[in-house]
C-alpha cells in the first residue's frame, strides 16, 4: 500500500514537471526575438543566385542519373533472378549474387551525390 502510494506521488509529480516544462518552454519560445532579414548586397545576391542555379542543376542531373540507373538494376534483377532460378548448386546461386551485387554497386557509383542546398548569406 505504502509503495502504490509512493509510485503514484512520484508519477503526479513527474507529470507536473513535465506539465510546467512544456509551458516553460512555450512562454520561453514567444519572447524570443525575432531576426529581420536584412538586404543582400548586389554581390551577395548575385553569388547567392549563382549557388542556387548550380544547386538546381546538380539536383536536375542527380536525377537524371536515377532516371538512368532504374532501367539498368531492373535489367540485372531480372537477369539475376534468371540466373538464380536456373542455377542448381549454391556456389552458383552465390556467384549470380555477386554479379548481380557488383552491377548495382557499378550503376550506384554514376549517380552522383545528393547536393547542398546553398544558405541565404
């Protein structure tokens, strides 16, 4: 009896540090001050659009490179499936895995990295 006793006072007040962590947090968050944005330069502008357009076009050819690679794994599935369903001792299932593993591995590398998304100066 002493114990549930013990357990629901640690409970109650856990829940109302808690209760009073959430509305300390949110009367903290509204007297944050607000950050004005402030006028770019000609040359901050000029290097910021610069960033943009180079983001855009790293972004168009890492998807096209997806486009590219799609048709290549399906057709290394397929081929591997083919492979594994025709294969009848484990070394050759094996070896149409690794096949398959390398020619994904080899349609991977040409796709470029995802790009960073340039920062407001």
């Amino acid at each position: 009896m002493i114990n549930l006793k013990r357990i629901v006072a640690v409970a109650t007040t856990a829940g109302l540090f808690a209760l009073a962590g959430v509305t300390g947090a949110q009367a903290a968050e509204s007297t944050t001050p607000v950050v004005k944005k402030v006028a770019l330069t000609p040359e901050q502008k000029a290097a910021f659009d610069a960033a943009r357009a180079a983001f855009k076009s790293a972004q168009v050819a890492r998807q096209a490179a997806f486009a590219v690679a799609k048709p290549a794994i399906e057709s290394a599935r397929a081929s591997f499936e083919a492979a594994r369903s025709g294969a009848t001792t484990p070394e050759a299932k094996k070896a149409a895995r690794e096949a398959f593993k390398a020619t994904v591995a080899t349609v991977r590398a040409g796709i470029p990295a995802k790009p960073v998304k340039p920062v407001r100066p």
